[in-house]
C-alpha cells in the first residue's frame, strides 16, 4: 500500500517525537524576546537552502529570528518536520515571510493558496486588509506573489475602489516629493493597476487622454525607482 506523499523529501513526520530531545536538536532558531527554537540541521536543511548553506558552507549551527514570534517559529519548524503547514489569519504575514526568507518553496506555496482563499468573494474592507497584507511582503521582501493573486481574484470596480482609497488624488499625480512618497508606499498598487491601465480599462475614474498619459508616466517612473517594473 502506497503512502501519503510528503511536501519535502522525508519521511512523513519523520523525527517528530524528537523535536524535545536536545541530543538530535542541534540548529538554533532565535525567536522574539531570545527564545531558542532548537531543531535538527539536516531536517532543517532539506526544506531550506538557506539553512543548508549555512551548515555546509558557513559552519553556522544558528539563526536570527527575533522579529518572529516564537509560536510561528515553532510551527514552522514542525512543518519542516511533518510536510504539512497549518496556516492561520493570525500566523499568515509571520509564516510567509519566514517562507520566503528561508525559501521553503512548498511552504510559500501553502501560503499563496492561503491567501488566495482569503482573496475570494471579499468586501472593501477586507480587500484593504489584503492590500495592505500584500503591500508589506513587496516592500519588505520584495516578492510580487500576493501582488498577482489580488490582480487575479479581485473585480476591476475593487480596484478601482482600492486605487481611490489609497491615492485619492490619482487624477493629479505630479512628480513632486508627497506623491513620489505616497507611491513608494504602495507599490502592490502599481501592480494592481498595470493590468487596467495597459487596457485603458480604467472604468469609473473617467481619465482624460492627458490623465491616462500622465498616469502611464507615472508608472513607469514608479516601476523604475522601486524595481517593480514586471512583464505579464
């Protein structure tokens, strides 16, 4: 009889019951407040590159994460462990950026299909939440991923209400300090309205052929100076 595939190359929950013996426990994971989070290099290893690289090639057996909460490093280092990830609204931005970091493919994946999900079906104010969620993975780990789900799953008039919340003075961008700034801060907005305005498909804001103009040079100036210019 075959068994359940696991998302990394071992064994599923392969040394899970012996998370808590020291012996076998000799990678450090430092989380918030200076909790060590000890767990096995080469499980470790297997999930991440990263940690792979520091083992093998540095001869580092540790690794700061302080700006993690230690119940997210903890469930992500059981995750490596059991191939599975159990992702929550809460443990979301903590367990994606750790993915990302640490470039645990599968467990990016898992998180992407998470927030998919939460991209489905969603009102204003939780597309905002979402939007803001997105904003912070490109601005702090410069990863587009959550960016191109929300193109995907969210309706042009969600768009658009997203674009007038954000730049309510969209109509008269110029490229003064204030509106390079307010652009800077959101760069997943860029990425929401490059699809739209390749299209000229800017429905409820009424462009003029000069507002249109002026807004394709704004973008591209946008892409350029944060390194968020993308092909489709």
């Amino acid at each position: 009889m075959s068994s359940p595939v696991p998302q990394v190359p071992v064994p599923l929950d392969f040394g899970r019951h012996l998370l808590q013996i020291t012996k076998f426990n000799d990678f450090v994971l430092t989380a918030s407040g200076g909790v060590d989070v000890k767990g096995n290099s080469m499980i470790l290893s297997l999930n991440s590159p990263v940690i792979m690289d520091l083992v093998s090639n540095v001869g580092c057996m540790s690794v700061d994460m302080e700006e993690f909460g230690e119940d997210t490093v903890r469930a992500v280092l059981l995750s490596c462990y059991t191939g599975t990830a159990n992702i929550t609204r809460e443990s979301f931005r903590e367990t994606n950026k750790i993915a990302i970091s640490l470039k645990i493919e599968w467990l990016k994946k898992c998180c992407l299909e998470f927030f998919e999900g939460m991209c489905t079906d969603v009102g204003f104010e939780q597309a905002k939440q979402l939007f803001l969620e997105a904003e912070h993975v490109v601005r702090e780990a410069n990863d587009k991923s959550l960016a191109m789900v929300m193109k995907k799953k969210f309706s042009n008039k969600l768009v658009i209400d997203l674009i007038e919340h954000f730049i309510p003075d969209i109509k008269h961008l110029d490229d003064s300090y204030a509106s390079t700034c307010t652009v800077l801060s959101y760069g997943v907005l860029s990425l929401l309205l490059s699809d739209r305005l390749a299209k000229g498909d800017i429905g409820d804001l009424s462009l003029t052929e000069k507002d249109r103009y002026d807004l394709a040079k704004w973008q591209t100036t946008t892409y350029r100076s944060i390194g968020l210019l993308m092909s489709n």
